[in-house]
C-alpha cells in the first residue's frame, strides 16, 4: 500500500474521530439535569479524550507532510441541537461503537505501518473503554 493510500486513511480516521456524535453533541449544547451530574463528567472526558486521539492523528500526519482535512459533520446531526443526554444515550453508544469498528479495521488495513498500527490500536482501546464508559453510565434511555 502507497504511503498516500496509508495518509488518506489515516486522515479518514481522524475525520471520522473529530466528527462523530460525542464531538457534535459536546457543540450543540447537549442538556443535562443536575441528578446527570457524574454522566455529563464522563461524557466530557471521553471528547476531551478524543480531540488529544485527533491531535495524535495530525501531528503523525503533518510529519508525513500529508494535506489534513478535518471534514464535516454528518447532516443527520443537526436535528440534534439542544437535546437531552439522557435523548442521546443510544445514539450516542451506537456511534461509538461504529467508531470502535472503524478503528479496528483502519488498524488492519493498515498494519504494514508500524508507526501507524500501533496509534490506531493506541486510541482503538481508548475508545472501546468510552463505549464501556457510555453503556455503564447511570443515563437511562430515553422513554
């Protein structure tokens, strides 16, 4: 596999990172109760998590001297704004799971590059302790 083909996958990731549901939602004023404390702390720390993943991802891609895109936000999401956590909680658990499959595969894909395999297993496990973090959170979902 070409070290561009390796770069744009690479960069696909860090897009797919940086504009899943938890990034948007943490930007559309997802609503908590104060009983949601300890849940929207936890929710806080897992796109805090994220963004440090994304800034991995550039800082290997810039020294690669590959052109980063940061993308957009999927469309379905902007119907999202000023809604619950607690309305969120599955979809939330269901992005990051899909999210946990794109890593892994990402990481197959690319397990001829050393340097870029072991970043991807790297956040992949970070990101399957958030989908953890998110199933066991005290949230319920949504009536």
């Amino acid at each position: 596999m070409s070290d561009s083909v390796v770069n744009e996958q690479l960069n696909q990731i860090l897009i797919r990172l940086l504009r899943n549901l938890s990034q948007y939602a943490v930007e559309s004023w997802v609503w908590s109760s104060e009983s949601q404390a300890a849940e929207r702390t936890v929710f806080g720390r897992i796109v805090t998590a994220q963004q440090r993943s994304v800034g991995r991802l550039a800082d290997l891609l810039a020294t690669r001297a590959h052109n980063i895109e940061f993308g957009t936000y999927p469309t379905e999401f902007t119907d999202l704004h000023y809604v619950s956590l607690e309305f969120l909680r599955d979809q939330l658990i269901a992005d990051q799971a899909g999210l946990v499959r794109d890593l892994e595969r990402c990481q197959q894909a690319l397990s001829g590059d050393s340097e870029a395999s072991s970043l991807l297993a790297e956040i992949a496990t970070a990101e399957r302790q958030h989908l953890q973090q998110l199933r066991e959170s005290g949230v319920k979902a949504a009536a």
